[in-house]
C-alpha cells in the first residue's frame, strides 16, 4: 500500500533542501559581493554600494533559510498531529 500523504513527507524534505541551498548561494553570493566590490547596485531606482548589497544578502540569507526551515517543520508537526489522531496512519 502506497504511504499516506507521501507528498507532504517529500514536501518537508524538499525545503529542507532547499533551506540549505539558499544558505549557501546567498552566503557565497554575499562574500562575492563583499569581497570584489563592484559597480553600484540599482534596487527599486536607488544605487547602492555592492558592498551593502553582499552584507544585506548575508540578511537574506537567514531571513530565507528561515522560512523554508519553518515551513518544513510545520508540515512535520502536521503530519504528527494527523498520526496521532484516531484513525491516523
């Protein structure tokens, strides 16, 4: 027999991952920008040194690792109260 809400098991996995790889591309991405400086960064009509725009990807990064994390401990948390329940698998 197939396994109950496979989707949301796979689901959870998936930002977990992704939690990760949004880690790091924000942190390597932010180093970048760092480290090499650059030419200004125009964001909603206003230039920005590259320099701030690495350290507000380092932000990003948290703020997004953040919320794929959350999002995947919420769908496991639901899956535990849907197995706990009568009738739950």
């Amino acid at each position: 027999m197939a396994q109950p809400y496979k989707f949301l098991h796979v689901s959870a996995t998936v930002f977990k991952v992704l939690a990760w790889v949004s880690l790091a591309l924000q942190v390597i991405t932010g180093l970048v920008l760092l480290v090499t400086g650059g030419e200004p960064i125009v964001i909603a009509g206003v230039e920005l040194p590259a320099r701030l725009v690495g350290l507000l990807n380092f932000v990003a990064a948290g703020l997004y690792f953040f919320s794929f994390w959350l999002m995947s401990s919420l769908i496991k948390l639901l899956l535990e109260i849907r197995r706990a329940l009568p009738g739950g698998s």
